[in-house]
C-alpha cells in the first residue's frame, strides 16, 4: 500500500478559503510543494501570507470558519483529504508532532504535563500507563528538560516560556513522527531561549531523521537550518529553491526585498532601515493578476492581466515572475 | 489549601455575627405585633402579659445577647445531645422558641428540611444533568438549529418567573392530563412501590419548575464558557495529537469550562432557597420555603430570624465552597 518512492509530503494546488462576515477571504491559492523524507524545508513570508494556514490545512487542523476548497495532500502517497475520520486521527497522532507559536497557550492549564504527552502515547502506541509514563519521562529528558520524571506531575504554569516550548516539542516527537510541523515555534521566546530550541531541533533531526516544515518570518533562522525554502506571499508560493541558491541568487522582487530589509552590520550602515513599499492585497478574490504586482518596481504589462506560473531556474530552483533578473527583461515563457 | 480553607472559616465567623446583628436589628425595628392575630377581646393587660412572657419587655441589647446565647450555644449542645445521647451540664437551657407554636425553631427547620432538601436538591441536580450537556452541544455546533431552539428555550426559562411556570404547569399536567397531583403531600409515607411511584410522581412538578429555571441559566453559562475555551490553542494542540473530537470536547475543553460554570453552581445553591419560596408555596410543599412565609405572616420573629440567619450562613458557606472548589479544579490557582 505504501508507496516507497513518493516523497514523504506532496501537495498540488491546494486551496483554503475562510468564510467571514465581510465575504471569504483565499487565504491559501493553489499552493504545490514537496518535502522528501528528512528534509527541512523552510517557509517565510509576511504575516498573512499563508503560511500557518497552509500548513494546518495540511491535517486538516483549521478553524471552524475555513475550508479546504481544492488540492490534494499525499503523505506516503496516500490522499490525506480522501482518508476517513479514523485514518486522520491516526496520521495526526503517530506520522506528524506540530509545534505551534505559543507556548504559553499551546499546553492545556489544568492536566499535568505528564498527562498531556502519555494521553498521545496511550491512544497511538497502545502504551499502558506506566509504560507511557516511562517514554514521557525519557522524552522530556530528551528535549532537555532537567529532573523529567519529578516535572512529569507539574502543571503548565510551573514550567517558562522556553521550557513549555520544549514541552511542547516533546508532545511533537512523542511517537516517532516522520514529519514536523514547525509554526513559528521560536517567535513568542527571547533571543537565547530561541537559539536554544533551534540548536535542539537542528540535533534531533540528526536523531531521529524526520522531514521538518519549519515556518517562520526569520530569514536568519532558514539561513541556518533549512535545506530548502519556500517563500510565500498572498497565500501562493513565489519562489522556492535550496536554501544556498536562494541566498545566493533570488530571483523573486519579493524574495530579493526580504533579502534587503536584513539589517547589515557589515560596511556602511544605511541610515534607514529597508522596507517594502506598499500593502499585501487583500484576498477576497482569487488573484487574476500577480499579487506583488503593486508593489513591484520590474512589473510588466502582463504582471497586471496574469498571475505568474512557477517556472524553473535550474538546480531544484523555481519561482512564479516573469521578469528575470540577470537580464532585466521578461523571461522567455 | 487546607491553611487556606481554615482560615476563611474563621474569617467566616465576623461577617456571620455581624450579619446575625444585622438581621436582628432590623426585625426587631419592624413595627410587627406577635399578638396582633389574637382575637379583639383580649384586654389590653393581658396582651401586656403575654408581650413580657415572650422576652419583649427587656432592652434591645440584653434580648440581642440571649438570642446569641440561644442560637450559638444552647441550640448546638443540644443537638449535640440528640445525637449522642449525652447531658451536657443539667440538661436543662433555653431555647429559641417560636412566638406562634411555642416549639423550639430548630425542631421546626429539622421537621420541614426534609421536603425541602428533597425538592430543591433534586432540582439542581437535575438543573446541572440538563444544562451542562445544552450548553456543551450548543456551544460546539453554535448557529445550529440544536444552538437557536437551546438559546430561545433558555430566554423563556430565564425571563418567565417560577410562579408562573408553576401555574402553567399546574394548570396543564393536574388539570387538563391529569398526570400530577398539583398538591404536595407531606405526610406520604414511601413503603412500598406504588407509594414511591406516586412520591416521585408529586416531585416532578415543583422539581421540574426549579430545575429549568436554574438550567436556563447555567446552560448560558456554560455555552459561553465552553465557546471561550473552544478557541483556545490547548484545543488545536489536542486535536493535533490526533485525539478524537469527543476526547477532545468532554475532556480538554469541559473541564477548562466547568471552572466558571462549578462556581456559579456553588453559588447558586443557596439562592435556590429564596426561589423554593415561591415554588414550595405554590405546590403546597411544607419545606423552609413555606415556614418562612407563615413566620413573616404571624410576626414570629425568632423563626424569622433563625431562618435568615440560615440563609446567611448558607451563603457565606458555599461561597467559600465555591473558592475551595476553584483551587481544586484550576491548578494555577492555589490559596496559600
């Protein structure tokens, strides 16, 4: 049944829309990428870009007033949209560990610590409560948690911000995911409890050889772990590509103006910071045009009347604009 | 928290006193007469009499201070020797003693409890098994026509009062169904099972009345506090460990839910007593509700005044309750 040479995540023209009061929003438009087994793959982009959605969209862990309306999402090959409830279940509690951005709400307040990684452990391994309990103790000492057996009866509350996180990844890792999902699990923590949970993430992967979504807003951070990137702007992806090429040579307006708003420390300081003139579109519609459009110093005519497909630069490396910009001009497609 | 909960009941005994104060003050100050139900004839120096031989005639402070004596100390040593048979001192102390009956108040309140327990328990009880569930499905299918009939339900519940429903209930079940006696007979002795089956069937309706006059309420409650909780992120966590969506609701979210909910329930409690007033009147029920209506009738002060007093110590007791119960459910919450 499984099939072993699809990679590990695929997913091809997915599509959410969130149904508010002032008419839906396409939050997510047509968004294809794939992540092989034991990759790390970036994604960044501005806050409502897509990013989380796209990824919760993925399990199907969306609020009540969004829908998935299109796409396909294969893990192992196998359709996640088309699995039955139990089938779901299953895939989210053994196959996936999310982490998401705030530690301070992630855990529940009233269930010890211990409690909420064995539940998992119990319902998707079939532990008994002493064994659970066991595995608990063990994993909490694996994300560097001191004394775990001792902190596996305290509460939420007992525990800091960075050690919650930690709590919280451990939850993630509890039975053995092949994929991470990593929504901005660094942004709520200061600068030294984020290098620390970077540092922890970059080892276990090591370890324990998971593919890893990471999403964040901190190109610092992809530029140190990621393999691969996915930039995101208006719920679509704009370019993708290996973490070094895309450094080296992006190709994007979008990409490149992220580059540059990164304070420099080295040379002539500027005297302003960098910034991207302009709003992201607001998405009531599907865009026809391409969404950076507006924004974008190189837009041509055609910019305007259609929304660029992905197209190839060489070396696993694509990115949805025309112009190109070694030349200056529109891409040859 | 056992430091913590020592500690408010002796804060407990201050506010209880002064209310005690309180409470007799101002009975004393209403312009009642306990011989105002006498017959005409009686001439005037024989009401004088029977004034003096009720402890009216001596000054507001001393009757204060044997009222006090009387409540706090002869009435629970004796109850203390009811239980265990002992005599403590010679056996012999005074009691607070209603004007009407002459029989001691504490008697009185032992004798109408029962039916009162009966009735007002049973209907928070069945309060809480009705609300909890609505509020729960309501608040997790909101909009749904489930969520509509529940919310309108719960205004007519909330906004028509218990002496109409009763009525209504009366009106409808007694007389026209005739399924329910619409008169609650105190004296009926359950021996057998027709017996019991005719007991619980003179309970439904004063139960019935209570109990969806409290859940109309605690439902709200719930719905909104579940609604809260619903959106938190512990929830998106627990659905991402790939637990099944009733684990999720009835064990994550309830529990975060019931912590407001348990407090107005506790809350609740004694001020179901004030609304047995009018249901226990209506359905004929003999309970606490009922001795307080005929006390404030005849003047009978000492029966009133225990039975405020009760309310008060009702009030402030399960306020506390309500905080030990707080502590016990919210973990970040511990009373040092």
């Amino acid at each position: 049944m499984r099939d072993t040479t699809a990679p590990l995540l695929d997913v091809a023209g997915l599509k959410t829309v969130f149904h508010t009061r002032s008419g839906d929003v396409h939050a997510v438009n047509s968004i294809s990428f794939a992540l092989e087994a034991g990759e790390l793959v970036g994604v960044v982009g501005e806050s409502g870009s897509g990013k989380s959605v796209t990824m919760m969209s993925l399990m199907d862990l969306l609020p009540r007033s969004a829908e998935i309306v299109g796409g396909e999402v294969l893990f192992e090959g196998r359709d996640v949209r088309g699995m039955t409830r139990a089938e779901l279940l299953q895939l989210r509690g053994r196959d996936v560990g999310f982490v998401f951005q705030d530690p301070m709400t992630s855990l529940n307040p009233v269930f010890t610590v211990g409690r909420q990684i064995t539940e998992r452990l119990r319902k998707h391994m079939g532990m008994t409560k002493a064994e659970a309990k066991v595995r608990a103790a063990e994993l909490l000492g694996l994300v560097g948690i001191s004394d775990p057996e001792r902190r596996l009866s305290d509460y939420p509350h007992q525990f800091s911000g960075g050690m919650r996180q930690r709590v919280m990844i451990a939850i993630a890792l509890a039975c053995d995911p092949k994929l991470l999902i990593a929504d901005e699990p660094t942004t709520a923590l200061d600068v030294t409890i984020q290098a620390q949970i970077i540092e922890l993430v970059r080892d276990l992967r090591r370890k324990l050889d998971m593919g890893i979504i990471w999403i964040t807003h901190d190109l610092g951070v992809v530029a140190g772990i990621a393999d691969r990137v996915i930039v995101m702007y208006a719920g679509q992806i704009v370019e993708q590509g290996p973490v070094r090429d895309l450094f080296a040579r992006p190709q994007h307006p979008y990409t490149r103006a992220l580059l540059e708003t990164l304070p420099k420390v080295t040379g002539e300081r500027s005297e302003r910071l960098h910034t991207i003139e302009g709003q992201p579109p607001s998405l009531g519609d599907e865009p026809t045009s391409c969404p950076f459009a507006p924004r974008c110093a190189h837009a041509f005519a055609r910019c305007m009347t259609e929304n660029p497909f992905r197209v190839d630069v060489g070396g696993g490396h694509d990115v949805a604009c025309w112009w190109d910009p070694e030349t200056g001009e529109m891409r040859d497609v | 928290m056992f430091a913590f909960t020592i500690r408010r009941l002796l804060f407990a005994i201050p506010t209880l006193l002064a209310i005690s104060f309180i409470i007799f003050a101002i009975l004393d100050l209403a312009p009642s007469d306990p011989t105002g139900n006498l017959p005409l004839t009686i001439p005037p120096e024989v009401r004088a009499q029977i004034r003096s031989s009720l402890g009216l005639d001596e000054p507001f402070p001393i009757r204060y201070a044997l009222w006090l004596n009387q409540f706090f100390i002869n009435e629970p040593l004796n109850m203390i020797e009811g239980w265990t048979g002992w005599t403590i001192g010679d056996g012999e102390r005074l009691r607070v003693t209603s004007w009407a009956t002459r029989s001691p108040v504490v008697d009185l309140i032992v004798e109408r409890m029962p039916q009162t327990l009966w009735v007002v328990g049973m209907s928070q009880i069945i309060a809480i098994l009705i609300a909890v569930p609505i509020g729960v499905i309501s608040a997790y299918k909101q909009y749904s026509w489930f969520d509509q009939i529940g919310t309108f339900v719960s205004m007519l519940g909330f906004s028509i009062p218990t002496f109409f429903t009763g009525l209504v209930f009366i009106v409808l079940f007694s007389v026209h169904l005739k399924w329910f006696p619409s008169i609650y007979d105190t004296n009926h002795v359950i021996d057998s099972w027709s017996s019991f089956v005719f007991q619980i069937k003179q309970m439904i309706m004063p139960t019935m009345v209570l109990a969806l006059a409290t859940a109309a309420q605690l439902s709200r409650y719930m719905r909104a506090s579940m609604l809260d909780n619903l959106q938190q992120d512990y929830v998106r966590t627990a659905r991402a460990k790939g637990l099944s969506e009733r684990v999720v609701v009835t064990i994550h979210v309830l529990r975060n839910s019931m912590i407001p909910v348990v407090t107005v329930i506790a809350l609740n409690v004694p001020t179901i007593f004030g609304g047995a007033i009018i249901t226990e009147q209506i359905f004929r029920v003999n309970g606490i509700g009922q001795l307080l209506i005929i006390g404030i009738q005849g003047a009978d002060i000492p029966l009133v005044q225990t039975l405020t007093f009760i309310f008060a110590v009702l009030i402030v007791m399960f306020n506390l309750i309500a905080d030990v119960l707080y502590g016990i459910l919210d973990p970040r919450i511990r009373y040092e």
